[in-house]
C-alpha cells in the first residue's frame, strides 16, 4: 500500500518544556501555538500568540508544582487552607514571567517571533472573581505565601462570570456581563477525577450503626457535582508553585431519561440547570448582603468541595482522621465560608463516625476567621427557614453548636441573658437567623481584624461579647499587598530607578527600600525620580485618551480617587472639593493654581441607587467643568470606565495625590491606599483603617490629615448632627450645593441630584458637610506644598521607601507565625 504523504514537519515538537533559552522558548511557543492552540504563526491572532505564550509558560510552571506538591508531603507540613468566595487575580502573564524570572527570554523570544511582548500581555483578558478589596486581598495573599514557602491551596468559586464590566453610557454606569472564559484559560488544568458531590435539601433520619450507637444521615433533594480547576500560583523566585483550586458546579446527570421519556421535557433538564446555576456569576455587591438563596448555594459549595478536598488529602497520605487539625489550618475570608464550621462537623460525626466532642476539638482547632468590615449592612445572616430548607443537616448542627457554646457563657456571664440572646448563633427575635459572624467567632480559635483601629473597633463594638468571652482568640493583622505586582509588574520605570540605586532585594523584602531615604535629599536623585514619574504619567495619559477621548496634562497634578463606589467611601466629598476649586476660579479666572486632573474609578453595586447616581454626578461635573473655557486647563475630571486590576496597574503609578477620604471608622483597612503609597504618591486622608498606619510610617509630616476621628464621628452622631446648619453656616459648602440643586451640573433639572442632596443636608450619615472645611483647608496645603516640587518629591521618595510594612509578605509572615503556626519550607 501506498504511504500517505505527511507534509514536512511545520514547527519542531518540543520535548523539554522546562527549558529556557530564548531558542528554546521560540519553540515551545510555536509548538503551543500549532499543537494546542491550533493555528500557525502566519495566521495566529495577537489573542491566539498570548494563548501559546500563556501555555509555554504554563508548561515551566508544571514541574515546579509537582515538586512543590512532593516536598510538602514529604516534610508532611501543615498546610493553609485560604477559603474565600473571592480571588481576584488580575492578569497572570506579566506576574509570572517576573516571578519565574522568564521576563527577558520571553520578551526576546516573542520579539523573535515577530510580536511585541506588551501587546500580547494585553490581549489577556483578567480573571475578575472579586468585587474589590477582598478579593484582591486574597490574590496577594496567594503570591506571598508563595514566595514565602507557606504550603497554601486556595479555595474558591470557579465563576463563569466574573464582575461585571462597566460601560459609561449618558453619565450612567451600564453593566455588562463578563465573560472572561470567551477565548479559554490557559493558565487553569481541570480535574475531573478529583470531583466531589455536595448535596442540598431534602431532610435527615436517625439510624443505628453496627456498635449500636445513634447516628444522622443527611437525604440530601438533589445532589451537584465539583469539579476543581487547578490555577497554579508561582512565588517570586521562590521555585515553589502553590494552587488555586476553584471549583465549577455541574450535574451528575446531565439529562433526566425517566423525565424525558414520560414527557416532562423542561423536567429532563431542571437539575442540570440548578447545578450549573450555582457557579455561573459571582454576586457584584461588595460589603452588602443580598440574603438570596443562590448565594448561600454557592457559598455552601465551595466551602463543601474544599473540606471534602482536604478530608481527602489527608486520608490519603495514610493519616487518621482525628489529626486533621495537625495538618489543615482553614483560614475564613470573612464569613462567606462560615458553613464550614458545621459542614467540617457534618462530615467528621455523620460520614466518618467521630463522636461529637473529638470532632468540635478539630473543628474548632482548624478554623480561623477573619472580619473584613464594620458595616452592619455586610454582617451576614440568612433567614432559618430559608437556611432549613436548603441545610437541614446544618441547621440542626448548628442548633447543638449553640446550645453547648449559650450554655458555656451562661458559665460565665450567670444571669447575664440579654448577653446571651446577643452571642447566640440564632438571632431568636421575630423572624429568626443564623448568623454567621457568630458561628465564625465559635468554631474559630483566632479571629482577626485588618488594620489596628479596625480590630480595636471589632472588640469594642461588633464583637465586643465574643471578645469578652475569648480575648485571646483576638488578633490584628495588618493588610498587606504584593510589591511584586503593584510596585514591579505596574511600575516598571520606577521600579528600575529604585533598583538601579538599592539593588533588586525588595522585590522579597519591601524594607530594602528604606535605603532610598538619604536620597530624598539628593537633588540629582529627584530630578530623575520626576522624569520617571512624568513619562510614566505620559503613559496613562495616552490610555485616558484612548479611553474616554479626553485629553489631559501629563504635567498636572493627578489626583486620584479609584475604589468600589461608596457612600462611606465619599467619592462625592471629593466633587464638592472640585466644585470649590470650580467656583474660584470662576470668580478669579487669574487665580494662580497649579493644573489638576481629577481622577476617578470604581463600580457600583447594579441594585446601589445612591452609588450609581454618585457616578452620574461626578460625569455630569466633568461635563461642565471639562468644555468651562473659565478653567480650562486647570480643572480636568475624568471618570475612567470599567476599573479593575489591569487599570489599577496603570493608574497607582502615575498618581500625585492619592484620595483616602472614608469617613473614620469605616473603612477596615484599605490597600489602594498602600498601593499609592508604595508607587511614591503622597496621601490625603482620614485616620481611618490603615491610613493610619501608613501615616506612622510614613512620617506625619509626608501624610496630609484631615477629619474627624473615628471617636468624634460616633459623638458628634449622638449629639445630634445637623448637616444644615453647617450648609447654612458655611458660604462655599452652599454655593456648591446649591449650584447642584439649581440644575447647573443637570441641564437644569433640578430633580436628578435631589435624593443625594436631601441625604446630605438631613441626615449625612457620613459626615460630609461635617469634614467638609477640614478637607478644603487640607487641600489647599496640597496645592500649597505642590508648587514647591523638589519638596513634593522629597516627601514622594520618603513615602515610597518607608513602605516595606505594607508588604503582604509581612502579613503572611504574621499570619503563619500568630495564626496558622506553620513554618515556611524551601524546596527540597
Ligand atoms: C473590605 C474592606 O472594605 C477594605 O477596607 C479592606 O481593605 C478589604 C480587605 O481586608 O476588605 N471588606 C469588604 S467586605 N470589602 C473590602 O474590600
């Protein structure tokens, strides 16, 4: 027979996918890009080479997991559990090139190839499983504990969509669904095999085992399956690869025949459509509850797939179940994963057959909790019965949580019942809930705030009982963020200039930098530290154009204020800043003032009707003030659409001035702030989370205060606050106001603005008009100081080199020392 002709071999298969030069990489590329993405490189999109690239990177990641996975087993560590209903992750490629120290061959071999590496990093589109702060959080976490050796996995909702993307139509924020899965993920591995079922509904029956002892059963209504997508997450130079195993909701069946054969056509497929339902979307409200049933499905998932996981590790490397606390500890990212107290009960009494007190002391040995927020709108609490319905096997291991742990502090507190009706884990008043802070607080033996005052204030206020009961189980862990991505991956040019000066060491250990402090007076060394902050400016600026279509000066002040839209967050105290400026100009055009471009960024909650119209008046403002010949090219406001990570890596660098105006008390922590300040912006702010930590470090003199503290916002609240009486008091804060009102920012209509003016002048509950004076005066120092621009950048240089606490690096390290008691390992 005649032998089929193959044509000559188009690109040379490549066989070591861990090697490194550039020749090699060149051909890993093609390889990926013929082999698995399908395409030929005379064909492949700018979308497909990043596809190929991402696999070739991948690919040198693998053997490192691999050992990573058999040197913890081997040294048969303890390992870290990070649950959390959010990670989010921004863009992989740039972060593990530097991480894998693959950025030159890289760079090389794609250029080789007839590309340009920057292009194709932006063709990836971002995995975005968060809303804001505490999703990002969690991704820093990742990439420390990763570089620091601590064995970590974390666990997660694999959503299929991510938050929304924002459009800005007519001024108004428009979402948009986000499917970030369009062209694939190269950088995640499913694992079918690893599957996990996770019940829900139905009801319980008591039933006696072979040794005559009473045992439940969970007869769960309908039953979905997780299966677990491995993203693995390298260290900076660490050589160790950690996992982020998210899991995707799917049917065991994926077609009912009975249903179908007896006619019931939609019934054939209802259960497919409930379990893929559950990891579809993530929920877009960042510190509110929704109290929707799916919610609770999906934390329930998640938080069910990771416990079953471990229980699975575990017993697999030859272990007893009762030493499951020695070797898991389980970090709780707010309440989101709190089932996992009774879930992680569940399992070891019902399916592994402990008695009830062994598996509460590995219970409550494993988890940890930490609280993100004071608002008591996010404190979560879900009605009983919808709970019943959905977890009775739960509820009623709740039930016996509570009844040991009330009778525990009728101990201790005799008499004392208003207290207990406080702690209990069921709210009993009227319709009844579970409340989920305070299951965390009980199964948990550390619970932690994120910034000194926020954990002051948990023990005082919000969890003040439990503090009561437990002061040792309380503990502060200042947020942290990564400088490997927000100082070196979105800074480059600065980021060079530090490490031409002090060496590349605080790429690992962010206190390096301290060494920049003597050139804070080196006038050479700031002339140079300007120029890099001009071009990179350059480089947001030709973005902002490209973007919005508005045109701005590089060589203005950038101020910026970008974070999820909140009331307590005061985006709108920073309009009636820009309106002050506005109205002085207007009646001294010849005013002198250094040229600002205000900028701002940050989603709405799509059901937050006072956030959103905040996003209409800042766009409305802009308008105005924008095409306002009076102050052209002093006064630029910008709202740039749709901010996430990617832009955040664009936007912190080239900043002046960055806006940390939450009313005290409210905000947790924060971690824009630490990355503003990490990238040499100076901080105008209140003492409120950890703004005031980072103005200790900073130095007070290289911090501009203002506000009131969290202590004056609480008594002047209870004396009875009256916003109106500072507005009628206060001849600008009126103009302002009442130039809003009268329509001058709404093509006359008096009535769009109306609920957020009312809000503001009878009742402002955060303290606008209170802060109002203070926030001006503070502002006009900026503008002051600003003229003066060898001290800018002095006190620029002096924020940028006293960071190193912020490093998440320093949290993880807390952590692993204060909490989770486990010791970082270096590959063996
Ligand atoms: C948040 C806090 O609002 C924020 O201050 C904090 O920095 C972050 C991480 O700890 O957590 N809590 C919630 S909810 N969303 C957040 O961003």
């Amino acid at each position: 027979m005649e032998k089929l002709a193959f044509p000559a071999p188009i690109v040379q298969i490549e066989d070591d996918r861990t090697a490194t030069s550039v020749e090699a990489l060149k051909r890993a590329i093609l390889d990926n890009l013929y082999y698995i993405v399908g395409t030929t490189q005379a064909n492949a999109s700018n979308q497909e080479f990043f596809a190929a690239v991402a696999y070739t990177v991948r690919d040198r990641i693998l053997a490192r997991w691999f050992a990573t996975l058999a040197c913890y087993k081997q040294q048969d560590v303890r390992v870290v559990c990070y649950l959390s209903a959010e990670f989010l992750m921004g863009p992989h490629l740039a972060n593990n090139l530097l991480n894998l120290d693959l950025e030159e061959p890289i760079r090389q071999a794609v250029a080789e190839l007839g590309r340009d590496l920057g292009v194709i990093e932006e063709q990836e589109s971002e995995p975005g499983l968060g809303n804001g702060g505490l999703g990002r959080l969690a991704a820093c976490y990742l990439d420390s504990m990763a570089t620091l050796g601590v064995p970590a996995i974390g666990y997660g909702i694999r959503y299929e969509f991510g938050i929304f993307s924002q459009q800005i139509r007519d001024g108004w924020q428009v979402e948009l669904t986000d499917y970030w899965l369009r062209y694939g993920n190269p950088w995640e591995i499913r694992h079918p095999h690893e599957a996990v079922e996770v019940g829900y509904g139905g009801r319980t029956e008591g039933w006696t085992d072979s040794t005559g002892r009473y045992r439940v059963r969970w007869v769960p209504a309908s039953v979905v399956r997780g299966v677990p997508y491995n993203t693995p997450i390298v260290g900076y130079r660490s050589g160790i690869a950690n996992d982020l195993r998210l899991w995707r909701s799917e049917s065991t069946e994926s077609f009912y025949f009975d249903r179908f054969n007896s006619g019931d056509y939609q019934g054939a497929v209802a259960g497919k459509t409930f379990a893929e339902n559950i990891s579809k979307v993530l929920y877009p409200n960042d510190e509110e509850i929704q109290g929707k049933e799916l919610r609770l499905q999906q934390q329930y998932f998640f938080t069910s797939c990771a416990l079953q996981d471990m229980i699975r590790l575990h017993l697999r490397a030859g272990r007893q179940i009762d030493t499951f606390h020695e070797k898991w500890a389980i970090q709780l990212n707010d309440t989101h994963p709190s089932i996992g107290v009774a879930e992680l009960m569940r399992l070891l009494v019902d399916e592994h057959g402990l008695d009830w007190e062994k598996a509460w002391e590995i219970t409550s040995n494993t988890f940890s909790y930490t609280n993100h927020t004071l608002l008591p709108e996010a404190l979560e609490r879900w009605p009983r019965p919808m709970f019943a319905s959905i977890l009775p096997r739960h509820l009623e291991i709740i039930n016996e949580i509570n009844a040991r742990f009330l009778s525990e502090v009728r101990k201790h507190f005799d008499g004392d019942e208003a207290r207990v009706s406080r702690m209990s884990i069921i709210d009993e008043h009227g319709e009844k809930f579970v409340r989920m802070a305070n299951l965390a607080c009980v199964g948990s033996y550390r619970v932690n705030g994120v910034a000194a005052l926020h954990t002051e204030l948990l023990k005082k206020e919000v969890l003040r009982d439990f503090y009561e009961l437990w002061p040792e189980k309380f503990i502060n862990v200042t947020n942290g963020v990564t400088p490997r991505r927000w100082l070196a991956v979105s800074n480059p040019e600065q980021s060079a200039l530090m490490t031409r000066r002090v060496g590349n060491g605080w790429l690992n250990n962010l206190d390096e930098l301290k060494q920049l402090e003597g050139l804070a007076e080196d006038a050479a060394f700031r002339a140079e530290w300007r120029r890099v902050q001009h071009d990179v400016k350059v480089r947001l600026t030709n973005y902002i154009l490209e973007a919005t279509g508005i045109s701005v000066d590089p060589s203005s002040m950038f101020d910026v204020l970008v974070k999820r839209i909140h009331e307590y967050k005061r985006q709108h105290l920073k309009v009636l800043h820009i309106l002050t400026l506005y109205f002085r100009l207007k009646r001294k055009p010849n005013l002198e003032m250094a040229p600002r471009t205000f900028l701002f960024g940050g989603k709405a909650a799509p059901g937050y009707a006072m956030a959103k119209l905040i996003i209409k008046l800042i766009n409305s403002v802009a308008e105005v003030v924008n095409t306002d010949p009076d102050v052209k090219h002093r006064l630029k406001v910008v709202f740039l659409p749709d901010y996430d990570v990617s832009l955040g890596q664009k936007v912190y660098p080239a900043a002046d001035l960055s806006e940390q105006i939450s009313t005290a008390g409210k905000e947790a922590s924060g971690t824009g702030n630490m990355k503003f300040a990490m990238n040499g912006a100076l901080t105008i702010g209140t003492l409120d989370g950890a703004n005031i930590e980072i103005r200790d470090a900073v130095g007070h003199e290289n911090f501009f205060l203002f506000g009131l503290t969290a202590d004056q916002v609480q008594s002047t609240l209870a004396q009875g606050y009256r916003p109106r009486a500072i507005y009628e008091s206060n001849p600008f804060l009126r103009e302002v106001i009442d130039s809003i009102s009268s329509g001058q920012f709404s093509h006359r209509d008096q009535n769009l603005f109306r609920p957020l003016l009312d809000q503001l002048l009878n009742s402002d509950p955060y303290l606008l008009f209170a802060d109002y004076q203070s926030y001006i005066d503070c502002q006009d120092r900026v503008t002051e100081i600003y003229r003066d621009q060898e001290q800018w950048s002095r006190m620029a240089i002096l924020n940028a080199a006293r960071m190193g606490k912020f490093s998440s690096d320093r949290s993880i390290r807390e952590y692993s020392e204060n909490i989770w008691r486990v010791a970082a390992i270096t590959l063996c």
